[in-house]
C-alpha cells in the first residue's frame, strides 16, 4: 500500500487557492484572445462557471433574505411607534392584496403578449378582453353584464366565448382575479338546550356556526332571554353550561355572530325548557307566636321550593309527659294561600289569623 502524505489544512488551502489562481489566469488569457487552453481544461471552464453561477444565487438569495428582514423590522418599528387602529389594519391588508393583484395583471400580461394577444387600450381595465393583432378594426364591441350569484369574499377569474350561427368561438384569455366583498355572518339558527344536562340550577345550551359571507367567525354573543343577560365568547366555543339557575323556571336564547365587518342579527328564541323541580327543602324550626287555653298560634317560614309551589303543611303534635312517652300523631293538613305581591308597607303590616 503506497504512503499517503499528510498535510495540514493550511496547507491544503494554499494549494486550492493557487489552483484557483492558475485557472483564473487562464480564463482570462482565453477571454483576450492571447492563448488557448490545455486539453482537458473544459471541465475546469464548466466548473468554474457552475461555482460562480452558485455564488451569484446565493448572493441574491441572502440579499433577498435581508430585504425582507428589514422590511418586517421596519414595520414592526411602525406598529411600536404608532399602533395602528383596526380599521387602519383592513386598510393596510386591503392595499397588499391590491398590490397583489396588480402584479398578477402585470405578468398575465406579459404572458399574454408573448402569446401574440394585445390588451386593448381605453377599455375597461379589469374585463381582461384581449385582441388577436390581426384583428380587423371597429370589430371590437364594449359589452357589460352583471355576472350574480357569486360567494362574499371570494376571488374569481372569468373567460367568454362568442357564439354565433356557425357555432362557438374559442374562449378568451381569463380576466385578472377579482374578489367579491366579504359582508357580515348570515343570521344564526336558534340555538338548541340539550335535555340530558338539564338540572335544578343547570343545562347546557348550543349553537352552530353560521355561514360567514367571505370574512372568518371571530365571536358569538349569546343572550338569556329571561333577564336579556349578554355574554361573549371567541369562535372556539359553540356551547356553554349555565349554572345558578332558579328550579322550575323557564329560560329561552338566542345567539349572534361576528367577523370583522359586523355581527349578524339576532337568532330566533330557542325553545324554552324548564329546569327540574324536586321536593321543597327542609323548613326551619316553627316560632310560637301566642297560646291560649286550649290553642297555640305557630310562626313558619316558607323554606325554598326548587321549582314546585308550596300549597300546604303538614302539622303533628306530641303530648310531653313525665309518666309516658307519647309518639307523633294528629296530623292536620293546613293549606297555604297563593304568595301574593307587595305593593304597599301597608302590605307588610299583616295581622295574625285569630
């Protein structure tokens, strides 16, 4: 096996860079027109083309790089020194997706001259209607027509075709992207209570996203129709579990959607549904407010009735005596009137019933 010498990488380099120099040389030689290369040197010529080819990419590539760079620095320097206004942002947003259009046009039309078409001057400039070169003059006819039933917010292209007795020419060039102007959400549907969370104090209510007519859901507002409550939510939320609420009463909601050009009208009122009722809760202990000779007149506070009106009480008694242990019994039913509103302090000085 044949001895490999070792060099350093110092050295290594003096040797490419010398070699580099030596065909620089040569390349300049053959560009005067004072010599010609060694056979074998054509390979050296390709490479040296190929690296410089290289070397320019990269340099446009990382001047690119930096252009950008810059630009984002700068804008954010902007919005630091002066925060922009959400108007001012649509403004800012709609002035590059024109500047967007207008280079698209411009290479349309650079393809389109290349194709051997022509834009016709002093006409309409985004019909996009072309002419052959060849075409005879006064053949040109300015028509307009209201192209309906497109999508808010979306960008279109169209072509046309003239149709005569003969048949069906070919179709035009298409015109340059357009977009229609986005508007706010379509008015929601009622929202929907789901039966299975329904509780005494809870349910869970739902709704769906609306069509958004070219502009992105950002927010929901949802409204209780029993107090006329409004709560907001971002676009990731399409239910929400209401709590606290009072037993056996009804509640109905309604629902709207909002993008950046507006919120929609109100939805329809959901269908009311009642949360669950049980058995009234425990009352508190009864006061005695007068006894007599054979009488007692007991004070009882009305405890909460989850939902269910109280219509009466049950009343037992049990004899206290030191000879016998007496057991509950002489139960009488005692009805309770309808709770009636208080209009009047008058109202509040009520008389004992004997």
């Amino acid at each position: 096996m044949r001895d490999r010498q070792v060099i350093t990488w110092q050295e290594a380099r003096g040797y490419h860079q010398q070699f580099m120099k030596r065909k620089k040389a040569q390349l300049d030689q053959m560009a005067a027109g004072g010599g010609e290369l060694m056979a074998g040197d054509n390979e050296s010529i390709l490479f040296l083309k190929k690296q410089a080819r290289q070397k320019r990419q990269e340099m446009l590539l990382r001047k690119e790089k930096e252009r950008k760079e810059k630009e984002k620095q700068r804008e954010l320097r902007e919005l630091m020194d002066n925060p922009m206004s959400p108007e001012a942002i649509k403004a800012r947003a709609k002035a590059k997706r024109k500047e967007q259009r207008r280079k698209e046009r411009e290479m349309e039309q650079a393809e389109a001259e290349a194709r051997g078409d022509i834009v016709p001057q002093g006409g309409d400039s985004q019909s996009g209607a072309v002419e052959k070169k060849d075409a005879k003059a006064g053949n040109m006819v300015n028509l307009y027509y209201l192209y309906e039933g497109l999508e808010p917010g979306y960008e279109y292209r169209l072509r046309v075709a003239a149709i005569s007795g003969v048949g069906q020419g070919d179709w035009s060039p298409t015109t340059w992207s357009t977009m229609t102007q986005p508007t706010r959400p379509v008015r929601p549907n009622a929202p929907e209570v789901d039966m299975d969370s329904v509780t005494k104090t809870s349910m869970m209510v739902r709704w769906l996203t609306p069509h958004e007519n070219g502009s992105a859901v950002i927010k929901f507002l949802l409204k209780s129709c029993h107090d006329g409550h409004v709560s907001k939510f971002n676009h990731n939320y399409t239910s929400i579990r209401f709590e606290d609420l009072e037993p056996g009463k009804s509640y109905s909601f309604q629902v709207q959607a909002g993008n950046v050009m507006g919120v929609s009208e109100w939805s329809k009122k959901s269908t009311a549904v009642k949360t669950l009722t049980s058995i009234s809760e425990r009352p508190g202990r009864p006061r005695i407010f007068s006894s007599g000779i054979t009488w007692i007149i007991l004070h009882v506070d009305r405890p909460f009735d989850n939902g269910a009106r109280i219509t009466g009480f049950r009343v037992q008694r049990r004899e206290i005596s030191m000879y016998h242990k007496a057991s509950w019994g002489h139960e009488v039913l005692v009805e309770v009137p309808p709770m009636r509103r208080i209009s009047s302090a008058e109202d509040l000085m009520l008389e004992p019933p004997f």
